[in-house]
C-alpha cells in the first residue's frame, strides 16, 4: 500500500509540473458573483462536464497508443493497461483527496469544496493526458 501512495505521489508532482505548463481554464462559478442555488447548480455542472472531457481525453490517449504503427501489438496491449490501472489508481487518489480532505481545508469556503476538487483534479489530469498523448 506504501509503495501505491508513492508511485501516486510521484505521477501527481510529475503531472502537476506538466499540467502547470497548460494552465486548465477556471471554472466560472464565482461564489462571489451568483447565490448559493446558482453556484451548486454551476458546480454540479462544470464537475460532469470536466468528468467528461477527463473520459474523452482518456479515451483518446487510450486510441493513439493504438494508433502508433511502429510499436508491437503485445506493448500496445500492455501500454495501455498499465495506462488504465493508472487511471483507476489517480481516480481513486482524486476521489479520497476530494471526498475527504477537500472539505476540511475549505472550511468556511462558499460552495461545495468537494466539487471544486474534483473539477480542479480533472482539468489537471486532462491537460497532462493531453500534453503526454497529443
């Protein structure tokens, strides 16, 4: 277990550093500017819609794996397996991270702190999938 929060530990400073290289957009709920029904709303939707860009990117890393000529069929398969148990493993990383430490370091922040996280977490992961599989 020790060496799987190492190897997650390692891959976020890794994607982090590839990830700051391309900014993600900001959401646009500001807490500021609209109410608390508008903001969960706004929320709730920027958290499906970066859900969504995050499989469609993942998808696509998946296809161009399969798309490189050059490489044998059994690397392929390999490549991307070990590229899925990647994501299931940042998924659950991202998950804990929103799910459980999200809303204690947000305390008194408007709106809800885990979907911020998760937003924030995929838009990164998303650009770092797209940087690494272009």
């Amino acid at each position: 277990m020790r060496r799987i929060a190492l190897i997650l530990t390692c891959l976020f400073l890794v994607s982090g550093a590839s990830a700051q290289q391309e900014k993600p957009p900001t959401p646009v709920c500001d807490s500021a500017r609209i109410g608390a029904r508008e903001l969960a709303d706004c929320l709730r939707t920027a958290s499906d819609k970066s859900e969504q860009a995050l499989q469609s990117t993942f998808a696509a890393a998946l296809k161009s794996i399969e798309l490189k000529s050059k490489i044998m069929a059994t690397r392929k398969t390999r490549w991307k397996r070990f590229l899925s148990d990647s994501q299931t493993q940042w998924a659950a990383w991202r998950d804990e991270e929103c799910q459980d430490l999200a809303p204690l370091e947000a305390a008194g922040a408007g709106g809800d702190p885990r979907l911020a996280c998760l937003i924030d977490h995929n838009a990164h992961r998303t650009a770092d999938l797209k940087a690494r599989y272009p």
